[in-house]
C-alpha cells in the first residue's frame, strides 16, 4: 500500500501509530506531500476531489481517505498484535471515547486560528468543555486508571497526535488545563499518551515553528498577507528556523524573522 501524506499532518501520524505498534513499518510506503504546493491531479483524483490527507492506495481496489476509517482498515487486514480491542464491547468503550475526537479537534483548531481577541475567551471555554465532556467519558467508560484500558491503544492513537499539535495552543494561546478535579482523569491521560514512546513522530519545538501560520490565521499550507514563504516549508528546516513570536494577536513576523529565506 502507498500512503500520500503530509508529514507533520496529525491525521497521518495516527496511522504512524498503528503501524509502528503493529510493527508494520514496511507494510506502507509513505509518499510525501508538500503541504505549500498545489495539491496536483494524483491526490486529487485518489481523493475524488477532496484533497485532504491521508489517502491510501490498495493495490487493485479503491484508494481510502479520512484517517479513522483507514486505521480500521489496517487494524483489520493486520489484527495481530491487536490495537483496538477484539471483545466488541470493550471496542464499543474506546469507540466512545474516540466519538469525542471531532469536537475536540474542531475546537483547538478553530482556537489556534482564530485572529479575534475579543474571542480568544469563547475558544477557550469551548476547548475546555471539550476536554470536560472526554473527562466525563474516561470516568465513566475507562476501565483504565492511566490509559484508556490497561496500556496505549485505539483511543490513544487517535487522540495522541491531536495532544501534540495543540502545543501549538500552549505557546500561542498560553492554554493550559486548569488544577481542577474535572480535569483531573483526562490531565492523567493526555501526559501518559504524550510520553508513549511509539508516538514520538513529531516535537513541541516542530510543532509551534510549522504552525506558525496557523496562528495567524493561515491554515492547509496558505500564506499570511505580507508573506512570501510558508511556516510549513521543507526549507530551511525547522531546526535550524527560531521560535517564532508567541504574541499571535501582535505584529506578524516576516519570512525573514522566521528564519525562511
Ligand atoms: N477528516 C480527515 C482530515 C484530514 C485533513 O484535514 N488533513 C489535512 C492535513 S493535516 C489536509 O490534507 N489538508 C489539506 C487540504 O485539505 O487540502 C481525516 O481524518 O483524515
């Protein structure tokens, strides 16, 4: 199978995930997409005209898109070492954790993009509820302490890349999970999913440098007015780039304060 991905893409990285507990790494080849440039007729016509990423090419049958529905796929055509749980209603407890993953994402997206001040506040209460109501799931449905059951899987995989890129809130948005016992379960699990070792794909200092032009508004590989090059560019790359501005309501930095040209 051929994946077409973005690298620093959260969607992709589930996938990332799943292969790497599978030990699969050489099940897919990873076919890079620059995220800067037109997206082109390939991805185009693999995704029916979509374009968004990942989408993966099954040799002989029909190309699939959208990440949750292509980390069923692998986790049926591979089952061993099972990732998702095999008792379905065990499934059906993770299921319902992973049902929380589209308001979750909406909301901390809809946050880093957001160029309002004034509205910075009702972003915040909307994450926040957010991680309530997956706080609320875990207590009730876990039966896990730490981990969603006894040690990283399903639910993990999908909501791990989603805790790493919304560092892009802790340093845009100073946003950090209140000391409060409604908090408390989901604190327990974003840290243990954040330390997983197989999880490591991408790194807060990535992160906040590429999605630079997130938090000015600017999301999908689009430029900011005023910009030439964009904070998702291969090159220069990211390390040798420094920390942009944490002040997104400010003044926009350049391409050359970015260190892009
Ligand atoms: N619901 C999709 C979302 C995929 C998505 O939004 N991917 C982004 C990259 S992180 C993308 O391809 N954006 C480019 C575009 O839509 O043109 C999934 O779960 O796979």
């Amino acid at each position: 199978m051929v994946m077409h991905h973005i690298p620093v893409c959260p969607f992709s990285q589930r996938v990332e995930i799943l292969l790497a507990l599978k030990g699969l790494g050489d099940a897919v080849e990873f076919r890079v997409v620059d995220i800067t440039k037109p997206r082109g007729p390939v991805v185009h016509e693999l995704t029916k005209g979509t374009n968004a990423l990942p989408v993966v090419e099954v040799p002989g049958r029909t190309p699939i898109k959208e990440s949750l529905v292509i980390l069923e796929m692998i986790e049926g055509m591979y089952p061993e070492p099972p990732v998702a749980r095999t008792d379905p209603h065990e499934h059906a407890l993770e299921s319902l954790m992973v049902a929380q993953q589209g308001e979750f994402v909406a909301a901390g997206y809809s946050m880093v993009l957001n160029q309002d001040p004034r509205k910075a506040g009702d972003h915040r209460e909307r994450l926040l509820a957010s991680y309530r109501a997956m706080n609320d799931v875990l207590v009730g449905y876990a039966p896990g302490d730490t981990f969603f059951f006894d040690r990283f899987g399903w639910a993990e995989v999908v909501f791990t890349p989603m805790f790493m890129r919304f560092w892009f809130l802790d340093y845009y948005e100073d946003f950090v999970l209140p000391q409060a016992p409604d908090y408390e379960r989901v604190r327990r699990w974003r840290e243990a999913c954040l330390a997983e070792p197989v999880a490591q794909q991408v790194d807060f200092e990535q992160i906040v440098k590429l999605y630079y032009d997130y938090a000015k508004g600017a999301g999908n590989g689009a430029l900011p007015s005023g910009r030439q090059r964009s904070s998702f560019a291969f090159e220069p790359h990211w390390r040798d780039r420094p920390m942009p501005p944490g002040d997104k309501y400010g003044r926009s930095a350049t391409d050359a304060e970015l260190g892009l040209v």
